[in-house]
C-alpha cells in the first residue's frame, strides 16, 4: 500500500479519511463524470485526454432517469434538460411499414453529445489536473496513482494492456451511419427494415437525428456512404426517404459496430468503466447510461476507502452484472432489429406484443370470454 494522505472527513467530525490520487485515462462521458464525482469528494484527480474537443458531430443520446439522477449529483441536470428534448413516445415500425408498436419513452431526455460532454467539463472542479497527451504505454501511468481508471472507450488501451488480446473489440459485420438535418423529424421512430434498420428521433432546437445499421459497406467517401444507405433503404418509407434527402455527407458520420467480450472490470488497482469495460451495440440506447451510473458505483465504491482493493471489488460487485445484462440485451435487439430472413415472424410476434402494450397503456380490458 502507498502512502496514505488523510484529509478532513465528510462523514464525521474528528474522523479523518485517505485522499486517493486517482489517474483517469479518457475525458468521454464515463471519465468526465467520474473526475467530477471522485474531485467533489475530496480527492486528487488526474483526467488525461489525447483530444479535449468536443464531438464535431451534435447527434443525439438517450439518457434515461438512472442517468439523470447521475446528472443530478453532479449538479447539472438542469443544464444538460435546457439543451435537451423529451419525446412521450415513439413508433417501432416493421418490414412493409407496419407499426409493430408504440413505445413510451421512459422520461429519457435526448441530449445532444457535445452538449452533454461541455455540461459535464464545465462541472469539473478546478483542482482536477487535465493533460493532454495520447497514451501509448499504461505501465508510467501506475505509477504515483492510488487507483488507474481506464475510461479510454471502446479500444481501450488500458483493456489491452492488462485483460490480454482476447478482450479485443470484435466487429459485427455491421456499418453504423448517423447524422443530424435541419428539418423537422417527420415521425419519431426506429423501422426494422429486414436486415437493416434506422431510426429517427427529434433534435434540439428542431431538426432531426436518425442512424442506420446496414450490413458492413464501406465507400471511399461519406458522400459515397449516403448514397449506399439510399441504395439500401431507399423506397421503403417515405419518411426515411424524406430524412435522407435532408441528410448531407459533413452532418453525417460512419463507423463499424465493435463491442467488447464480457471482462469482470478490476484487476488489482486498475478499473475499467464505460465502454472500456463493456462496450455494447447501440440498439438499447444504454452505452452512455451505463457508462454515468459506473462513473457514479465508482465514485460511492472509492468514498471513505482506506484500502483500494476491497473499494474496487464493492464497485465491481454492484456494476459487473448490470452493465453485462445490458451489453447482452443490445446484442439480442441488434440481432432482432437486423434479422432479415425471419423478419416475418418476428413482425408477427413484436405486433401482438405491441398490441398487448397499447391496450394496457389504454387502460382497455381484455374482452370476457
Ligand atoms: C450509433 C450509436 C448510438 C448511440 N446512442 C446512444 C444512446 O442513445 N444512449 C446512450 O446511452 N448511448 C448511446 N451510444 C453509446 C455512447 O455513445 C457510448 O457508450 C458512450 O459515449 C461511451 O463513453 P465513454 O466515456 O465510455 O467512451 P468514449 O466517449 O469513447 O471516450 C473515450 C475517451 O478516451 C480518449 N482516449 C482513448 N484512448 C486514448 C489514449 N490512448 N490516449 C489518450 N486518450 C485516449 C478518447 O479521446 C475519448 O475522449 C450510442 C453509440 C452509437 C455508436
């Protein structure tokens, strides 16, 4: 064990506690929230970052109450709503146009990523030391650190370095297009295409956000990429059609869906969070969700802590099974969302089930036999 600094407690008079220094590799979502929470209580805070810009793109995330009331101990819910919109429903729409059901939002807000990430950095108290450097060894970054948060995302060279090739993104086979348009979105909804699927959802300020999974296709150019999803998707529904003719390649952008293997987060003092830890299709909207309320176990887990280890294990313990059950769902709604051959029946059962929601929703009772 290092050193140990005690700092005044928060959790009593006369009693003291160990001031962790704490070393966060990735200043995304998850690493941004974590040095917020970790720096309020008290400790020294480390955030390193190759790139702190923010996103060029403002598409859209789903950020549901669990991840709002993160927001919220941070102290910038009400900044992240000013910036936000907040759907009541939307449609789930099948092969042929049908509408398979309507779905509640759940009270997510949809948040802009640029606008969620200058929320959270304006919220970084001044005492957390920021560098701007691309890692490419980890072992320096032990060194003189209580506890290594490897926040790096998806490729995570913290991962990498200590989980081992195995724990390697793997693709999917899949290209992911999104973009933003000015127009106002014609519906709110996600179409199961058969083998494909793509979604609309409302902007802040009035335009539209919408993204696509198709089969992995690749142009030399996003204008090249547009016109393949317009090859793809084109004709199917005139609502998409309509996105697209508004959709423009510099407010679009690409890239292929990775996830990450199941890896339990911990190894001695070093803690995956985010999509270092479990990166997950984006079919349930959940990668920034699961990515704050780690930010949030982890911060809980390291308060009070006089040794690191049993904290890292308590985090573990209450994150693992969680973010692993929603890397597992993403997974089982990006393989429903894109089945192709059996999109038929799985038309057919999704319609009944949306029938059964709406009707409950409704209030409507089943008729007497
Ligand atoms: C199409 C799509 C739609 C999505 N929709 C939603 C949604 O509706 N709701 C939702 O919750 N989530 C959604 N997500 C997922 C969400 O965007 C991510 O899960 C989330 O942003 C991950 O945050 P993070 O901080 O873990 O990682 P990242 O945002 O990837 O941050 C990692 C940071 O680490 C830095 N970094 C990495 N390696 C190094 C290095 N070697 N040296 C220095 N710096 C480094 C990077 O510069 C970056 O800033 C979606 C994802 C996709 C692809």
């Amino acid at each position: 064990m290092r050193d140990a600094r005690r700092g005044p407690s928060s959790t009593g008079p006369g009693r003291f506690r160990r001031v962790l220094r704490v070393r966060i590799l990735g200043a995304g979502v998850a690493g941004t929230a974590a040095a917020a929470l970790i720096a309020a209580a008290g400790h020294e805070v480390e955030l390193i970052d190759e790139d702190f810009a923010q996103p060029a793109l403002g598409t859209s995330l789903a950020l549901f109450p669990p991840a709002q009331r993160v927001l919220a101990r941070i102290g910038v819910l009400d900044a992240v709503t000013a910036g936000a919109t907040a759907p009541r429903e939307g449609r789930l729409v099948g092969r042929g146009g049908r509408v398979l059901a309507t779905l509640p939002s759940g009270e997510a807000l949809l948040v802009p990523r640029p606008h969620l990430l200058a929320c959270l950095r304006r919220a970084l108290p001044s005492e957390v030391r920021r560098r701007r450097m691309r890692v490419q060894d980890v072992r320096p970054l032990r060194r003189g650190a209580d506890v290594l948060v490897g926040a790096d995302g998806l490729h995570s060279l913290i991962r990498l370095s200590g989980w081992g090739e195995g724990a390697r993104a793997r693709g999917h086979g899949m290209t992911i297009l999104r973009g933003i348009t000015p127009q106002a979105p014609p519906e709110i909804s996600e179409t199961w295409g058969g083998g494909w699927l793509f979604g609309i959802t409302p902007l802040t300020g009035g335009g539209t956000n919408w993204f696509a999974s198709v089969p992995e296709h690749r142009a030399p150019d996003r204008e090249g990429d547009l016109a393949h999803l317009r090859e793809v998707v084109g004709g199917a529904r005139a609502a998409i059609d309509a996105v697209l003719e508004a959709s423009a390649p510099a407010r679009t952008t690409v890239h292929g869906l990775f996830t990450v293997s199941p890896v339990r987060p911990v190894r001695e003092d070093v803690v995956l969070i985010g999509d270092a830890a479990h990166a997950m299709a984006p079919n349930l909207g959940h990668g920034a969700n699961t990515a704050l309320s780690d930010a949030a176990a982890l911060a809980t887990a390291l308060d009070g802590a006089q040794r690191i280890r049993p904290a890292l294990a308590r985090y573990a313990a209450r994150r693992h099974l969680v973010d692993q059950g929603w890397r597992l769902g993403s997974e089982v709604m990006l393989r429903a969302g894109m089945a192709d051959g059996l999109a038929g029946g799985r038309d057919a059962a999704l319609g009944g089930v949306g029938r059964a929601l709406a009707r409950r929703s409704r209030g409507d009772q089943e008729p007497a036999r």
